[in-house]
C-alpha cells in the first residue's frame, strides 16, 4: 500500500507540466540526440551516444517517480479552521524566548526548510498537528524536549 502524497494545487500542476514536458518535449530532444549519435558509427566507443542512453534512462526514472506521486496525490484543501492541519501557517514561539517563526505545513514532498514549509510528518510538524492558538506544546529535537507556543494559526 501506498502512503497518500499530500500536494499543494500549485505543487499539482507543477508536477503534471513537468511531467508532460518530459514524455513530449524532453523524451523527442532525447531521441534526435541518440539518432545523431548512432548516425555517428561504432556504438561500441561513441560517447554521445553512451550519454543520450544515460539521459534516457534517467528521463524515463523521473517520469515514473513523478507519475507515482500524482497517482497518489491528494490536493491539501485549505482549511479556515483554528486547528492547525495540512496548508495552516502556524507561528509558534519558544516559551521563555521573544523569536517568533512561522512555518507552513504541507506534505511531505514539499517540505522545505529555506522556504519554511515542513512536514505534517517531521517532528515539528506532527506536534503542531490539531493544535490550535495558544496552545504550549513540546516536541523532541537532538538536544532534547522543546517547549513552544502556538502564537497563530492561518
């Protein structure tokens, strides 16, 4: 059994072109390129040609991830509840401390720490799961039991 792929919309449509322009676009470049290479003569010693068949398989290995993952993809729907669930902003804050830090929660194929999504899966991410505002919550990090409050929900 396959775990569900929680996307975003936007996520959605992202992989389905990608994957779109890799059985078109991508697959015809690949194909010229290994009709140039055989047109070239010994296969046995032609590099183009070695390379269009590693890009080939490469190309061919991504197309089955991404149809994999739309296959079980679920699209988060927004809620405008005050629980934190998938597609919340959540700012929490350090108990004791003033920083406060807002994450999105998406699935897991999402996560992004630079951009500040993380996973309903992550440690911090299941803490937050079903809290809502103001709530104080610990989760465990490399240095221990961290305790934060729920400051927002969106």
């Amino acid at each position: 059994m396959t775990e569900t792929n929680y996307l975003s919309k936007e996520k959605f449509d992202e992989l389905t072109e990608e994957l779109e322009h890799l059985k078109t676009v991508r697959r015809r470049e690949i194909a010229e390129q290994l009709e140039y290479a055989r047109s070239l003569g010994d296969l046995s010693e032609n590099a183009e040609y070695e390379e269009a068949r590693n890009l080939q398989a490469a190309t061919e290995d991504r197309i089955r991830v991404v149809e994999e993952q739309l296959a079980h993809a679920r699209i988060i729907e927004y809620s405008k509840g005050n629980h934190v669930s998938l597609g919340s902003f959540v700012t929490i804050q350090k108990v004791g401390e003033k920083d406060e830090y807002t994450y999105e929660i998406v699935g897991s194929a999402e996560a992004n720490m630079h951009e500040k999504k993380i996973s309903h899966l992550s440690p911090l991410g299941s803490a937050l799961m079903e809290k809502k505002k103001g709530d104080i919550f610990t989760f465990e990090t490399p240095k221990g039991g961290q305790k934060y409050k729920i400051i927002n929900v969106k």
